[in-house]
C-alpha cells in the first residue's frame, strides 16, 4: 500500500496538475466567483496538488492562500514554483488531511478544491468544510459529471466503481442546494483540460517511469490502470466531464 502510493506520487509530482483542468478554466471560475476586485480575501485551495489552481489564485487575486493536500512532495513542488513566479509571499503551504482540517471556522472568504472533494465525497466535503466560510463565502469545486441523462453502460459501470458519486450537474446543484449553498455558477472542462493539460503529458512520462521503477509489476499496474481510462475518456468524452461548480453560502 505504501509502495503503491510512492508510485503514485513518482507518477504524478513531476506535473503541474495531478487531474484535469487549466488556467484559463481557473481563471473563469474566479470571474464567476465575483471574488475580483475584492482585497485582503482568505481562501483555502483543497487537495491543491503541485498548485495548479493555487497558482492562478495568487495571481489573479488579492488574496493569502492556504494551499493544503496531505502529500508533501508535491507541496514541495508548489512551493518551489510560487517561488520562482515571486508568489511565495502571497501562498502558504499546509500538509493535512482534507477530513481533519485544523481552521478555525468562518476564516476563509472562499474555498476552492480542482478535482479532490471526491477523496471525500462530494457531499461529506461540502458539509464539512461548509462551516470553515465566512457568512456569503464562496466555495468553487471541480467534480466529475456526467453530461448527458443517459451513458454507455460500460462507462457507468466503470465509474460506478471508482467513484459512486458521479452524477449530472442538476443533481450536483440540487446537493449543493440542499447543503446551504446558492449555486452561482456551473461550467463543464472542455476536452483539452483533459487530453492536452492532463492526458498527453502522464503519457510522455510512462516510459521514464517505468524504467526509473524497474518496471516493476506494480508500476506497469498502475500504468496500464491510467491506460485503461484514458481510453475510456477517449472513447466516451461526450458523456462525461469535472464540472466547475461555484455556490455562495447561505446564511440562517
Ligand atoms: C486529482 S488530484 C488534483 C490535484 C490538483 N488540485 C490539480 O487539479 O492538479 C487530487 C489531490 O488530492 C490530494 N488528496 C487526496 N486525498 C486527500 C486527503 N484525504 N486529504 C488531502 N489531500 C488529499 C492528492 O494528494 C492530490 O494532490
């Protein structure tokens, strides 16, 4: 178990992100938010990775940023890269568990996670990191969403598996609804956030990784793990997508 998930951090921490997304879809996010303009924010990044997100927080906002994941080479990586874009000033990294968050509760403007609640559960994080918002704070979340009411069953099947909770975007809505948020905002990644920004550079890493892991039997595993769902994507891109998910607190 160890070893499996030193070979998932050797996989992944030599990226700039760990799951689909991009800057720009950040970026939009953030114009969705309303947060621009405001000064002085504290925002929380959640399952932040090597910092993708963090990144363009720090940069497009007036903000201190908590940068949390519970695996410390890659906030190592987050750090070594906010220092060379002169961020470093502006982010703080912070090595927890998104289940155990040591926050005071009310600190935090917004909270933002690409791609982690579902470590959680999409609901479990909402409600729990819900009370770590100051009153109207906002929470944006990137999560896996099915596009369309009906999909191939070899994909439900597949997803049902590793994560129950993929669901349609209303569906998501109606959970954020129901856990004190007002929806603001819902976009789907498109397919470059997946193909280019993700995809295409774990597969440019295969080779190395394996030969630096002695192609192990555990490395070509994990390996032919992602194989088999990048062809799943590839295969079945238009029935699923993260959706970026951005809601206001609700107070009362
Ligand atoms: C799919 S990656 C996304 C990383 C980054 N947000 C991005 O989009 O590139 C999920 C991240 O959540 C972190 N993570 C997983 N379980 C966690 C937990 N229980 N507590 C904190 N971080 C966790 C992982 O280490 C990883 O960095």
């Amino acid at each position: 178990m160890v070893d499996e998930l030193q070979l998932l951090i050797d996989l992944h921490k030599d990226a700039s992100r760990q799951g689909p997304g991009g800057d720009d879809e950040t970026r939009h996010a953030i114009a969705l938010s309303g947060l621009k303009g405001a000064t002085n924010l504290k925002i929380a990044d959640i399952g932040c990775g090597t910092g993708a997100s963090t990144l363009v927080l720090a940069k497009e906002l007036d903000a201190h940023i908590t940068a949390v994941d519970f695996l410390p080479d890659f906030l190592v990586k987050l750090e070594e890269a906010a220092g060379r874009a002169d961020l470093a000033d502006c982010i703080t990294t912070l090595c927890a568990t998104m289940e155990t968050l040591p926050f005071t509760e009310a600190a935090y403007d917004a909270i933002w996670s690409e791609g982690a609640i579902y470590n959680m559960g999409f609901a479990a994080g909402i409600e729990a990191w819900r009370k770590y918002l100051k009153p109207n704070g906002i929470l944006a979340v990137s999560e896996m969403t099915w596009l369309t009411d009906q999909r191939p069953e070899k994909l439900q099947a597949h997803w049902q598996r590793e994560y129950s909770e993929v669901d349609t975007a209303s569906a998501k809505m109606a959970v954020l609804e129901r856990l004190g948020f007002s929806p603001i905002g819902y976009f789907p990644l498109p397919e470059y956030c997946w193909l280019d920004n993700y995809y295409r550079p774990m597969q440019q890493r295969f080779t190395e990784y394996l030969h630096r892991n002695n192609n192990s039997e555990a490395a070509r595993a994990m390996v032919l793990a992602e194989k088999t769902e990048i062809s799943l994507y590839e295969q079945h891109k238009a029935f699923l997508s993260y959706g970026y998910y951005i809601a206001r607190k609700i107070d009362g």
